[in-house]
C-alpha cells in the first residue's frame, strides 16, 4: 500500500488511496489497535533483584494474550522465583529490555506442569499446531536460568521455549545456567507439523547444563552468537538449516549437531577446545556431527565450508567432523565438506559408514591429524 503520487496515478487515485487507509483502519473509519505496549513496573514489578516479581511479570504476560503486545522490561533485575512465565496465543508477541542492563533471573521451578509444552522457565506457545503464533520477537535482554553446566539436567528446566509460532526472532540476548536446553522451538505434545522460520543473532550463550540452542523448526538462521562454557552447542533436526559466524569454545560436547537435516550450510565457524569429555570414548565423534535420526533418516545435501576447527586437548577419540548413521537405516549423502582448516585432532574428517556420494576438497590439516573414511562412499579430491 502507498499513497497516490501527484502528477501521475491518472484515475486511479480513489483506489490507491483506500488501499493506503485500509492499513491503519477499519471499515467504519476508525484506527486499527495498535499492539499494546506494556511495561512490567506497571503491574508491580520491583527489579531490585531482591524482590519476588513472578507475578508481577506474568500479568504483564496475560494482559497481551486477547490481542497480542509487546512487553518492556526496563533497566534492573528480575527475580522469578520458583515461577514460569507463560503466554499461549495464537497473536505476536514481543520482549524487549534496554540490553543486558535488564535482566531476568530464576530460581528455577520444580514443578511438573500438566501442559506437555510447558518445560521452560520462559514458555511462548501458539494455540495448537492448526492454529500457532504468527509473530514472536525476544531482543536485548538478559536470561539467567538459575543453574551451571554442573547442574542436575531436567527435562522440565528448558530456559525459553517457542512452541507452536512461526517466524521467531531473537537477537541480541545473553542466555545462562540453563538445567535443561538453553533455548528452544519444538514441541513435546507428539504434533507432527513444525512451525517455520527462526532467526537467532548476536546472542551469547554461557554456562549450561545441556544444549544451549535445540531447534525442530523449518528454516532456521544462527547468525554471529557465541557459545562459551557448556555442554553441547547447537542441534538441528529439521530442513533448511543455516549457521554461519559463530564462535563455539570450551564446550564440553559438540558444537554442532545436524540430525536428519536436508539442505544445510554450515560456514565460517570458529571453534576452539569442543569435545572436551570425549576422552573415554569407544569410538570418534566429531565437533561438527553428521547423523541420522530425529526424522529417521540421514542428513542429505549440505555444504560444510569455511569452517575452523582447533583442539588443544589430545584424547584418542576426538574428530574435527564425523559421520554416524545414529538411529537411522540411511547414510547422510550429497554432503560438501570443503575449504575447512582443523588444527590438533587426532582424526580430522571420520565417516563410519554414514557418508555416501559426498565431496570432500580443499581442507587443511594440521599437527595430529589422521584421514579416516569407513565403510562410506566418498568423492574426495584436495585433502590438504
């Protein structure tokens, strides 16, 4: 929609013009709602750090549920005690702070809700999955879950959790102390149809118990974030998966994991002392892992590209990237692993039977490193 343009647009300035006014208002000539704008201190939150705001915040929470809103938290410290926050509806959603001066933190519930999708400390879930969340954006603001990557792993201690919504935006957002996965889109209510589109940027993820980004959601980005200090970095198990300029190090798993996913591009990647607990290991898994299972079967058609991969902790078992068929009958196949530098691994690229019809080119290898292909059918030329 755009307004008429003076000197041309001959006879069509009527319906130019209606289309321009039917944005902003209804068909009785009055304004549209605008998305209601709410901030947290207005129903009583304190973010003193001290103070109990779990009410407080999850009635900013229901107050946008009818017709969806943006919620505001401004500069301070949030304490949710033993709480969830939670907001199911199919309308947009937004949550924003003034960066990471404004900062959410848990004691972190111990409860077991009855709602299958309601896992997280914060919950933002659509009506169902015929009826899901058109709009969701978390920007600029800080999460601490509450636990370290010490902790007791619960599978009903997830951090933020999506469910049900399309097109998810978070950016700009530290995450910590997750007991469960850090951040999350996928369902537990046994629904088959994934929701679609998630962007995750410019976020730092620190100190976790589990997976810091776990997502079952088609047409993900993970954009120039960074992974400090925890378990496992990010999983993918759906298609049209991109990650690219991420920073993983110290990490006691993976980095990344692509389960059953088709069409992936994994580039220009750093990553440093991943696989760190690997050491008594029976058999090679690598920083980047390649498998089946999730959907059941292989991943098929990506491209590995530009990545580097450096390990300064030797132990027998450790690859750069590995290839298992996990739980599936099928190898992963049509994947590109090319122009990537690994640096103090003992097994560099390791394909065990789950790699068929696959290019591998123009990597480089440095100190420690050994080629090993198994039981995989693999077109390799240029190994550095």
């Amino acid at each position: 929609a755009r307004l008429p343009v003076v000197g041309s647009d001959s006879g069509q300035w009527g319906d130019i013009l209606n289309e321009f006014l039917q944005v902003s208002h209804k068909a009785d000539g009055s304004l549209k709602k605008v998305l209601e704008v709410v901030n947290v201190k207005d129903y009583g939150a304190v973010g003193d750090g001290i103070t109990d705001d779990t009410a407080a915040c999850q009635a900013a929470f229901d107050a946008i549920v009818a017709n969806g809103g943006t919620i505001y938290f401004p500069i301070g410290i949030y304490k949710i005690n033993l709480g969830r926050l939670i907001y199911i509806s199919n309308k947009p959603i937004e949550l924003f702070g003034d960066g990471w001066q404004s900062k959410l933190i848990w004691n972190p519930a111990n409860d077991t809700p009855a709602n299958p999708n309601v896992k997280a400390m914060v919950n933002i879930i659509g009506v169902s999955e015929s009826d899901r969340g058109i709009f969701a954006y978390v920007h600029d603001i800080s999460f601490d879950f509450g636990g370290n990557k010490f902790g007791t792993y619960s599978d009903f201690k997830v951090g933020l959790q999506f469910t049900h919504f399309d097109n998810v935006y978070v950016k700009r957002c530290r995450f910590k102390g997750a007991l469960g996965q850090m951040l999350g889109h996928l369902t537990y209510d046994g629904s088959l149809t994934p929701s679609q589109g998630m962007t995750v940027e410019e976020c730092y993820f620190e100190d976790w118990r589990a997976v810091a980004v776990n997502l079952i959601t088609l047409n993900v980005k993970i954009h120039h974030c960074r992974f400090y200090n925890g378990i496992d970095g990010i999983e993918a198990g759906s298609p049209n998966f991109i990650c690219d300029n991420n920073d993983f190090e110290l990490l006691d798993g993976y980095a990344i994991r692509l389960s059953s996913v088709i069409d992936f591009t994994v580039s220009n990647n750093r990553m440093r002392d991943c696989r760190l607990n690997n050491a008594n290991s029976t058999d090679v898994i690598g920083v980047i892992s390649i498998l089946g299972g999730g959907a059941g079967d292989g991943s098929y058609y990506g491209t590995i590209v530009g990545n580097t991969l450096i390990n300064r902790v030797y132990h027998g078992f450790i690859g750069g990237i590995d290839s298992h068929m996990g739980t599936s009958s099928f190898a992963s196949k049509g994947i590109n692993i090319i122009g990537n530098t690994f640096i103090g691994f003992p097994f560099g690229i390791y394909a065990n039977g789950g790699l068929e019809d696959s290019l591998i080119a123009n990597n480089k290898f440095g100190t420690f490193i050994k080629y090993v292909s198994t039981t995989a059918t693999i077109s390799v030329s240029s190994i550095d």
